[in-house]
C-alpha cells in the first residue's frame, strides 16, 4: 500500500472541533464518550464560532487502503514524526487521510512522497 499510496495535499484547510451539535459541512465526525468531535472546514468552524487557531491540512492517501490492511498508517505517522511533523490519521472505507497542522502541509507532502519512492 505504501508504494501507491500517492499523497495528495487538499487545498481546503480543516479545523477540528468539539461540542456543539452536528454541522451539515462536517468532513467527518465521531461520537465520543466526552461529546461530538468533529472536523469542519476553516470556514465553517470560524462561522460557528469554534476555535481556529489550529488549521490543519488534509493529505489524501489515494491508495485504496484495505480495512484489513496493517502497517500503512505506522509507515506514515513514523514518518512524519521522524520530520518532526504531527498528524492525525483518519481512516476512512476508501482512503486514508492524514492531518498535519497547515504550515507543515509541504514538508508532509515532501516526506510522504520520498517514503513512498522508497517503497516503489
């Protein structure tokens, strides 16, 4: 998966927020013990007044990444800590989505492209 994973940084910057109720552009979403977590566009979660000192970018794994599949989100997150760079991995059922705060967004992209060079 590694060696296809072909990463590809979303232009849209994300914010992740908590509480409140469900917002209609929400990216994605997760019902937690303490509340709602969700990720929103900039926008939006500026607009709903939730905080946005902490834009994220989004990278796109285009590989159809297997439920089952094992070592994909290791490789990356390694990867990038090695880079000195934070992530939150999300998985979704075709892809896998990797956010790193939106001034790292290029040195991700640079890192996670080399690793899978690598692995071609």
């Amino acid at each position: 998966m590694i060696a296809g994973m072909n990463p590809r940084l979303d232009l849209q910057p994300y914010v992740f927020c908590t509480g409140g109720t469900p917002h209609a552009e929400a990216l994605a979403s997760f019902r937690e013990d303490e509340g709602l977590s969700q990720i929103l566009p900039f926008d939006a979660a500026h607009e709903a007044g939730y905080d946005v000192s902490l834009p994220m970018s989004r990278i796109v794994l285009e590989v159809h990444s297997a439920l089952e599949g094992a070592g994909l989100t290791a490789a990356v997150s390694r990867a990038l800590d090695r880079a000195g760079i934070a992530c939150n991995m999300v998985a979704a059922y075709h892809h896998d989505h990797v956010f790193v705060p939106q001034g790292d967004a290029d040195r991700a992209l640079g890192v996670l492209k080399r690793l899978q060079s690598e692995k071609a």
